[in-house]
C-alpha cells in the first residue's frame, strides 16, 4: 500500500520515474516492439507529461479544439478580402495621423523627439525577431528544455508563415508613401501584418498559458489573467509607438494581433501534437534518429514553396516609384533591390524555416550526451549563467554573419540568412548545453536517471514492487544507455 499522505503527482513520478520515458531502446527480440509502440505512443506521452507536469495536463480532445479552428480559418477568410478592399482609405487617414503626431513632438523640440524615439525603440524592441528568438532560447536553457523546445519550434514556424503571409499583402511602410512621414527605422521589407505585433501577441500570451496553467501542477489562473491584462497594455502601447516611429500602420498592427491570436489558439489546440513531435524529435534517442529528418524534409519542403512563390512574383512585381524615391530619403541601399523594393527583403525572413533543422539536430545530439531533460534541476545561479552564454553566442554568430558581404540576393540569402539561422540553433541547442555540462554548469540527479518506456518484464516487476514499497529499482542513466545503443 501507498503510504498515507503521499502526493499523487509525487507517487506518479515515482511509479514512472521522473523523465525515465524519454529514452528508449530497442527490443531486438520482440518482434512486436514496433507495433505495440506505435499503438502505446498517446499513453506513453500522458504518462511523460502526467509525470513531469501534473496530473492536470489534459491533452485529450475537444469540440471547442474544432470550434476554435473553424473560427480561426473563417476569420481569415473574411478578413483578407475586407482589408484589401479598405487598405487604401484607411492609409490615407493614417498617413494624416501620423504626419500630425510627428509634427507635434518635432515642434516640441529635439530633445522630446530624441526621448520618443529612444522610448518607442526600448518598448518595441522586446517585439522583434531577434529578441523573442533569445527569449525562447533562455527558457530552453534555464527553464524547462521540453517547453523551450516546443516554444522554439513553434516560434521558427511561424516566423516563416507570417513572412510569406506579407508577400502576399505585400503593404509598403508608411514613410514609402509619404514624403513627410519620418521613418525612424530603415526596414526594406512589406510592413503587414505586423510580424513585430504578431510575435509579441503569440509568443508571449503562448508561454504564458503553457508555464501558469497548462503545464504547471498548480494552475496559477488569476495570473495568467493579471499576466495577459498587462500584455495587452503593451501591445496597445506598441502598436502606438510603431505607427510614430512611421514604419507599421496601424490597420496592420490589428491584422498582427488577429493573426498572432488565431496562431496561439491553433497551437493550443494542437498541443498533444506538438508536444508529441518536440519529445520524439529532441528527447527521445531512439525515435529522433528519424523525426529529426522529417522536420528536415519538411523545412525543405516548405522553402521550396516559398522559393517558388518569390520566383513567381519577380516575372511581374515592380515596386511604385514613389516608394522607391521616398526609401531612400531614409535609406541607403543598392540599385538591385530597388525595383524589388519590400520583395527581396521579406523573403529574405522565411530563411527562419532553416531554424527547424537546426534546433532538431542540435537537441537531438544533446540528448545523447547530457540529461537535458534533468538539467532543469541546476541550481539557479548555473542555469541564468548558461542562458546568458547561449544567447550571447547565439547573437554573435548573427553578427558575425552579418558582416559578409552581400553581393546579390542568392548570397544574402545564404550568408546572412540560411547559416546564421542553422549554425545559431544547432550550436544553441546542441553544443552549448555538452560546454554547460563540461565546464560544471549542469547538475544531474540520481532521480533523474532515465530508463526506456519499453520496459522488460523485470524492469516492470520492480516497479510493481516500488508501489508496494519493496524497494527501488537502479535505472540506467541516459549517457549509459546512449553508449549501449551505440
């Protein structure tokens, strides 16, 4: 019997094995082993999940999952042909708007439109790629590496689906139509949706929901509301601050906000999936040798696609020379892109999908290597420092990149976009937790130890005997068993 008093998520942690699912060997003499996996493959996640998150996780499915979707789809329908049919009214307005917000804090003097400048850049900056693909990067390394993970993926994936969803809009920034508007940023790309306003509403609202209630053992439900109340604030205040800086109007700041909402609900709604492929692709050795490669093929798949769009759209795009004359009041670029002008420099973005590859591989490696499932459990100190070296190397090697000069587009794409984004996330995911574990700033638990979720008959036996308190069974460390496959 269970002894009185035991905490039911402890118990189950026990029964299990805390993490000890998410490594599993082969059974050469089974023959059924592949068979009996694949129909235990939602059992075996609910008990991963039961273990390590609660038993409050549920990822069964329900009509308001179908519910959500079919609005979600029906909004976007109605959506693209009513913003197409009054985009160009509504810029107009806008274009006045913003011409008198400028003129009223330029007339205030330098010195305020010195300090609105830098305060629209400090509160909008938490909104741009970059920073968001840090942010995730530092809950892989310091949080929770299942949920990092996850964050990650579906951040990358739907970094690529809004850049494609812009060169379809294909909407110019507001200092290209306008002479008197300044742009404070010199930004190339199509200006809606708002990738900036849809990062910031998904994935903040997204890691929200899944840290405070989703996969939290206590359910903090008034802090998720308090949480998702203040988000909003900002997000009002930066969709502001983006149409005075001239760069996003406000129209496609709402689109960001729809699309960034539909996004988090569909993720939601497909949780179970995601979490499924995340566990199978990065933390499971025996099956990410070959879940690795369908997010490879996927990816590419996916670049094909947009690769074939963008070679379609150059037979007929030519930018307006009004844009043209009036970028380059605030820019400087090469006569190439001109006639290309938003084109080149939005497609430039859908290279995240190249992300994908390298956050699967690289976590996929690190799984062999080092418990980074366990490694949540470092002391505090250890694991905000790892975080500060990962998202430090992580920005380097953009940087690094970015000073390889690009020729033509072809070499953009490739030198400044297609390898940061691959060496970044490999090294991020991959080669920095093995450095974290060799220079002392991963610490594992003996409770952490892992073992296979296709356990033996004697393996299941000791479990048995766990639960009646006849002692513990010794589990293999997941380093130990990597080398056994090997």
């Amino acid at each position: 019997m269970l002894r009185k008093g035991t905490n039911k998520n402890q118990e189950l942690s026990e029964i299990i094995g805390s993490d000890d699912s998410f490594s599993e060997s082969d059974d050469e003499n089974d023959p059924l082993g592949k068979l009996r996996n694949d129909n235990e493959d939602k059992y075996n996640l609910d008990k991963r999940v039961m273990a390590r998150y609660g038993t409050g996780v549920d990822h069964k499915k329900s009509l308001t999952n179908y519910y959500i979707k079919f609005t979600g789809v029906l909004i976007v329908l109605i959506l693209i042909p009513t913003e197409i049919v009054i985009r160009n009214t509504i810029f107009d307005l806008e274009l006045d708007g913003i011409i008198r917000v400028q003129t009223r804090i330029r007339d205030g003097g330098s010195a305020l439109w010195n300090f609105f400048d830098w305060f629209a850049f400090i509160v909008t900056f938490p909104a741009r790629n970059i920073f968001v693909n840090c942010l995730a990067a530092f809950i892989y390394l310091v949080l929770d590496p299942v949920l990092g993970f996850k964050s990650a993926l579906t951040l990358y994936f739907g970094a690529f689906v809004i850049s494609m969803i812009k060169l379809f809009y294909k909407v110019p920034r507001p200092y290209w139509m306008d002479r008197r508007v300044t742009g404070l940023d010199c930004l190339m790309d199509f200006s809606g949706p708002s990738d900036s306003i849809f990062f910031v509403t998904f994935f903040y609202s997204y890691n929200l929901i899944i840290f405070l209630v989703l996969y939290s053992k206590k359910k903090h439900k008034v802090w998720l509301g308090i949480s998702l109340g203040l988000l909003s604030l900002v997000i009002i205040l930066q969709i502001f601050l983006l149409n005075f800086r001239g760069t996003v109007f406000y129209l496609e700041s709402m689109i960001g906000v729809v699309y960034g909402v539909i996004y988090t609900a569909i993720c939601l709604s497909l949780d179970s999936e995601i979490h499924k492929i995340s566990e199978f692709t990065a933390f499971i050795i025996k099956t990410s040798k070959k879940y690795k490669f369908y997010l490879l093929f996927f990816s590419l798949i996916l670049f094909a696609i947009a690769l074939v769009y963008y070679n379609a759209e150059l037979i007929t795009w030519r930018a307006p020379q009004l844009w043209i004359v009036n970028s380059q009041e605030e820019c400087d670029f090469d006569e190439n892109f001109e006639i290309r002008l938003g084109l080149d420099a939005t497609f430039l973005h859908t290279a995240a999908i190249f992300g994908l590859i390298g956050l699967g591989f690289g976590a996929s490696m690190a799984t062999k290597i080092v418990d980074n499932v366990g490694w949540a459990h470092t002391a505090l100190w250890k694991r905000i420092i790892r975080g500060i070296i990962g998202v430090a190397i992580y920005v380097g090697i953009f940087v690094a990149f970015w000073f390889i000069p690009r020729v033509d587009l072809p070499t953009a794409y490739f030198f400044n976009q297609i390898l940061p984004h691959l060496v970044a996330t490999f090294s991020l995911y991959g080669l920095i937790p093995i450095l974290c574990k060799y220079i002392g700033l991963i610490q594992q638990r003996e409770s952490d130890e892992v073992s296979s979720s296709s356990s033996s008959p004697s393996q299941r036996d000791s479990a048995k005997g766990r639960i009646n308190g006849e002692g513990s069974p010794r589990q293999e460390p997941l380093i130990e068993e990597t080398k056994k496959e090997e």
